[in-house]
C-alpha cells in the first residue's frame, strides 16, 4: 500500500464551503438544463404521437393540461409554469455564465450579486409571460 503524500493538496469536500447563491445557481443552472431537456423531449415526443395517432390520441393528450372550456388545469399549470421557469432559469444563467467566460463578475460581491440576480430575473420573467399568456 502506498503511503500518503503529505505535499499533495487534498480536495476540499462540501463541509468546508459555505454556500451561497453562486453555488446554488449552478447547481439550479445543470438541473433546469436536464428537466427542460427530459420533460420538454418527452412531452414533444408525446405530442408528435399524439398527432400521428389521430384526433382520439390528441385529444386525450389535450385534455391532460386543459379543462373542458379549454383552459389549463392543475397539472397543464404546473407544467407550464414549472417548464417557463426553468426556461427562463437556464437562460439567465447562462447569460451570466457568458458575463464569467469573457472574464467579468469574479468579484465576490458581483457573483453573489449576478447569481441572485438570476433568480430574481428569472421569477419576474415567468410571471411577465404567464399574465402576458393570461391577459390574451
């Protein structure tokens, strides 16, 4: 068995760091990106069968998310506000991660200040669309 070298760095293990909201915007940032990716491609590939299946098939995947007179019901909000959310999620933050790549916002200060920013654009953002989609 080898012996440890006491000149290597350890790596530093998640006790250690405090969190903060650049922490959680990344985070926020790779699971917004799987969701979109896993529930948008399923519903896509639900709705293309759907389609291809004829009007029964539609249909039922239509009255999935609408009520009868054609509104959303509970699952189409959630759905809905949970997939523009997560949209508008990503997009900010790869806003800001465009911003870190060219070499800006590494300040302490500005990266907690653009990373709650994220959040912040991101929820306004979804209720501007939502009483947009809700006021036509």
């Amino acid at each position: 068995m080898a012996s440890r070298n006491p000149a290597r760095p350890l790596s530093p293990h998640l006790t250690i760091w405090r969190w903060g909201p650049h922490m959680l915007v990344s985070i926020l940032h790779r699971a917004t990106g799987d969701g979109l990716a896993t529930v948008g491609t399923l519903l896509f590939v639900w709705w293309l069968a759907a389609l291809a299946g004829g009007a029964e098939s539609y249909a039922t995947f239509i009255d999935t998310f609408t009520t009868d007179t054609g509104s959303l019901n509970v699952l189409g909000w959630i759905v809905g506000v949970g997939l523009t959310l997560s949209l508008f999620q990503h997009m900010m933050t790869g806003i800001r991660h465009f911003f870190l790549d060219i070499g800006a916002g590494y300040e302490l200060r500005t990266n907690k200040t653009w990373a709650l920013m994220t959040m912040v654009g991101a929820v306004v953002l979804s209720i501007g669309y939502w009483l947009y989609v809700g006021m036509n």
